[in-house]
C-alpha cells in the first residue's frame, strides 16, 4: 500500500466516525378512544421548533375545503407556524384520523438541535401539547408520557 | 339616593359614593370596543363581529355608543372609510369589521374631551358637579361656590383583529397626546410569557403611570380583584398573565390643561385584548 492510499482510508475512516446526521425521525403514538355524544376527530399538528426556524412536519386538518379556519385553535402551532402561511407541501398535510395507533415518518431536514412539538385538538374536547428537546446527532430514542389527547409517544431518531 | 342622618363616617363615603354616581353614563363608565375573534384565519374575504360599549362590568353590554366615534385602521395603518353597517341599540351598538386582508387591524373609539367642573358649596362642604368648561363654568357657578376644579375628559377605546400573520402598522403611535402602545403583538399575548405595553404623551415615555388589568367576568369569581402596575422609566410596564381570557386594560393620565379651558388635562384609555391559552 503506498502513503497515498493510506492516507485516502484515513479519511474515509474519519468520515466514517463523524456523527451520523439523522434526516428521518419516527413518531409512533396513538389518538385515545372517547365516548361522547359530540365526538369529533382531532386535529393534530407535528412541527420542529429550533431558533428562528419552525417547520410543519405533520398537519392533520379538516382538507374538505379550500381554508380551513379552525387551524387558529391549533394555538401554539397556528402562533409559531400556521399564521405564516407556509402551509407545508403535499405528504405533510392530510385529512384528520379516529382513534387508533398510528406511526409516522418525518422528514427533518438537515436540523440538529430543535424541539419537538406535538399539538392535538379536538373540537368540544380537550387539547394536548407536548415538547421533546432532540438531538439528531445521535440515535436516540425518546419516550413522552401521554396527555388527554394522546397515547403515549415514542420518537426514533436515527433508526 | 337618601341621605338619613348616620354615623359621620358612613355619610362621607355615601357622598362619595353619590358624587361620583352624578357624572355621566359615559364618563362614569369604561368604554370599550372588542372584536368577536382577535385572531382569524381567513383568505377569502370574511367579516368580524365588534361590539362597542360603556360598562361596568368588563365585556358586558350596557349603553350603546355612537357611531361617529368609532375609527378602523386597516392592515396598512391607514384609517378605513368604510366599515359597513351600524347598530345602535338600547344597550348595545355593533358593527361586522370587513377582513379583506392578512394582517392586524385596529379598532378605535375615541371620544373628544368634554368638560366637567366640580365645586364645593354651603355650610356641609357639598360636592357638586356641572358639565361645563372654565370658561362656561365661570359664568354659571352659584355665588359661595369654592375648590372650583376643571377636568378635561378625553377617551380613547382600542383593540386588534389579525388575520393570519400579524403586522405592526395598526399598533403605530401617532405621537400625539397620550397613548398606550402594545410593545407584544396583541396576537402573541400567551399565558405565562411577559407582555408588554408603553405609556407615551407626545411620543415620550411616561413613567410611573398606573395601569389596571381586569379579567371577563369578575362577577363570576371569588376574587375579582384586578391587577395593577406601573410603567418603568421607559415608559413599559411589563405583566404575566396565567388565565387564558379577555382582559381590559385601564389607565387614566392626567396633567395640567395647556389652555384655558380647564385645570387638567385626563386622557382615558381602554383597551380589550385577548390572551391565548397556551
């Protein structure tokens, strides 16, 4: 092997041991079972919060109409995102869903250090909104008691 | 109301109590405008329910105010010429804001200064009151009539509507008189994070001026006490609120008249807001 070739497996190997940036995170939680007369499907909202930048990475809404005026009572997500109308592309919005377990895989893009927001409101019921700090430099898996709203939650980063 | 001979010390506070039940509906009353939704979310054209009112009771319809009054800045900070329809009832007057545009609109009624004079006459020190300026009052004041003091009373009710993202224009000072500038964006007032509102005259600061924020419904709580505070020497006063709800804001500046019309000056200002639960 000659200096040249050594030197070029260094490098590699280098690259190699660089932590590993995660694009992808999964989101696994579920949408609790509720017996009242006025039951509506929740709306839910998943969105990355990281200094100066907050991203939609989910949005199940009323997508019947055109507008949808309700996404004010999404409070905090409708404040940090939702009223600056970056409404996200297509595959991140999506209709709004029963009770049930659901797992979802979200793009993040090339953030490191954010907070994870989860935001579920349902309409003559109650409101959850949960924050996980996340840092994609590492695998990590984060496990966030459930709310009113919410089953537990679990977010895979890396994996 | 009757004055049957009692302690001295309950007649003085009836006095009171009585001199200042003698002035005016809407002088005696807070003066607000509020929207039906502070925050919308409408692309297309859309209209916002507003009520306008003097009451005691924060968000309680009790005397219905004119329109003239009233003045609608839109999302540019230009004054809105047309507002649309006006009900003017018995206890209540309303108006559906046009929302033909994403931003932060803001609602005014203002009330120019009128004048009252107050006076003190007879053996017992009587309070009196008479709608009148100096001027007017020096003519018309019984002889006897002494501790003669003039206040101007000038009114200003306010409040914001955003639609979608907000914008700043509506929340300019004018730099004239005295005005209360929101510092938070009144679509960012959020349970529990510091909010924050300048006392201005003529664009200065105004420190150490007393500020009183009252909750929707104080009827309805075992404690309806409201909050007071005052502005720092910039002219801020800073507060954190824990209920999500409608609040009023309160303050009276006063200060010595500039003209001839009366001893001092008072700018009363009003303003609705809502705080978002969050």
């Amino acid at each position: 092997m000659n200096k040249q070739l050594l030197l070029a497996a260094f490098i590699a190997s280098a690259t190699i041991a660089t932590p590993v940036l995660a694009k992808e995170i999964t989101v696994d939680f579920s949408l609790p079972e509720f017996s009242t007369q006025d039951y509506n499907k929740p709306y839910v909202a998943i969105w990355t919060e990281a200094q100066g930048k907050n991203d939609t990475l989910l949005l199940w809404h009323l997508t019947k109409r055109d507008e949808d005026k309700w996404l004010v009572d999404i409070r905090r997500w409708w404040r940090k995102v939702g009223r600056y109308g970056d409404l996200p592309a297509d595959g991140v919005t999506g209709a709004t869903k029963g009770p049930g377990e659901y797992s979802v895989t979200l793009d993040i893009g090339e953030l490191t250090e954010f907070n994870l927001m989860i935001e579920v409101v349902r309409e003559d019921g109650g409101r959850s909104l949960l924050r996980q700090k996340i840092n994609s430099q590492k695998n990590q898996k984060y496990t966030l008691e459930a709310d009113a709203e919410i089953g537990n939650v679990t977010i895979n980063v890396g994996k | 109301m009757n004055f049957t001979p009692l302690k001295t010390l309950r007649r003085t506070a009836l006095t009171l109590a009585a001199s200042a039940l003698i002035i005016t509906p809407a002088l005696a009353h807070d003066i607000y405008i509020w929207p039906s939704y502070f925050n919308i979310n409408a692309e297309k054209p859309t209209h916002v329910a507003v009520d306008v009112t003097a009451s005691h009771t924060a968000f309680r319809p009790d005397f219905a105010m004119a329109s003239n009054g009233v003045k609608v800045t839109g999302v540019d900070g230009k004054a809105l010429r047309r507002f649309g329809p006006y009900y003017q009832g018995q206890r209540r007057a309303s108006f559906d804001l046009p929302v033909n545009e994403a931003g932060t609109y803001g609602l005014f009624y203002q009330r120019e200064a009128s004048y009252f004079t107050k006076y003190k006459i007879g053996k017992r020190d009587k309070d009196k009151h008479m709608r009148a300026n100096k001027v007017e009052a020096a003519a018309k004041l019984p002889k006897g009539a002494r501790d003669i003091e003039t206040r101007s009373y000038a009114t200003t009710a306010m409040s914001f509507v955003t639609n979608q993202a907000p914008t700043t224009e509506a929340l300019a000072p004018t730099n004239q008189g005295f005005e209360l500038i929101a510092i938070t964006h009144p679509s960012d007032y959020v349970t529990n994070e510091a909010l924050q509102v300048k006392a201005l005259f003529n664009g200065e600061p105004v420190a150490d001026q007393t500020i009183i924020i009252e909750q929707e419904g104080p009827q309805y709580r075992k404690n309806p006490e409201a909050l007071e505070i005052k502005t720092n020497k910039e002219g801020i006063a800073s507060f954190t609120l824990s209920n999500g709800g409608r609040y009023l804001l309160k303050t009276n500046h006063e200060k010595v008249a500039t003209n001839e019309l009366a001893d001092f000056d008072v700018t009363r200002i009003f303003y609705a807001f809502e705080v978002i639960f969050e």
